[in-house]
C-alpha cells in the first residue's frame, strides 16, 4: 500500500487520510482486538481506495493499480475489471430533525400532452 501511497506522492497527488483506505483483510485489520492477527499471515488482500473532488487526482491513483499487479509481487489476484475508472459516490446522511423545523407540503402537478 505504500508504494501506491508514495508513487502518487512524487507524482503531487495527494489525498487527506480521512479520503484513502488502506484495508489488509486477513490480518484482523476489520476488528482489532477481537482476534489472534497472524504477525506474518500466509496471504492477505489489499484493498485500496480513495475519494476526492479531484476527478485528474482520483483517475491518477487507478493508474497506479495496474503497475501493482503487473509488476508486482507473484501471485497478485482479483484484478480482473481493467483499470478501475473515477466514479462517483452515491451516500446517503441518515439524520434527525425536529417536526417543527420541516414545512411538510404535498404540490401536485397534471400535465397534459
């Protein structure tokens, strides 16, 4: 994970912490504390991501990929997709209000051809 981290780096791509995830599933990465985590796990799989308003920054980083799996270490798996392409992200905030702070109004319109 960190020579993707560094490459783009050099290359002035930069993205906050809180933008990038760096996941090592199979280490007991998902639930620290909960589990004996293996030192030195026979295999794990890396998970990268990053998000951003960027899209030339987030496109640069899928770039990185592909050099990973190419010329990296043998046995590099599950990158069947091509180039992982920018896109956007579909999130929702689940919130609170108060009643009182919503004007609730139904407006119905009928249009005719």
């Amino acid at each position: 994970a960190e020579i993707v981290w560094k490459r783009l780096a050099r290359a002035g791509v930069r993205f906050p912490d809180e933008d990038r995830v760096t996941e090592l599933l199979g280490t007991g990465a998902c639930h620290p504390g909960l589990g004996d985590a293996s030192a030195d796990p026979p295999e794990v799989v890396l998970h990268l991501a990053v998000r951003g308003e960027d899209r030339a920054a987030v496109t640069r980083f899928g770039y990185e990929l592909a050099p990973l799996v190419t010329s990296g270490p043998p046995g590099v798996t599950g990158f069947a997709g091509g180039r992982p392409k920018a896109q956007e992200i579909v999130a929702y905030w689940p919130a609170l209000v108060r009643k009182t702070l919503v004007d609730p109004h139904l407006r119905v319109t009928v249009e005719s051809a």
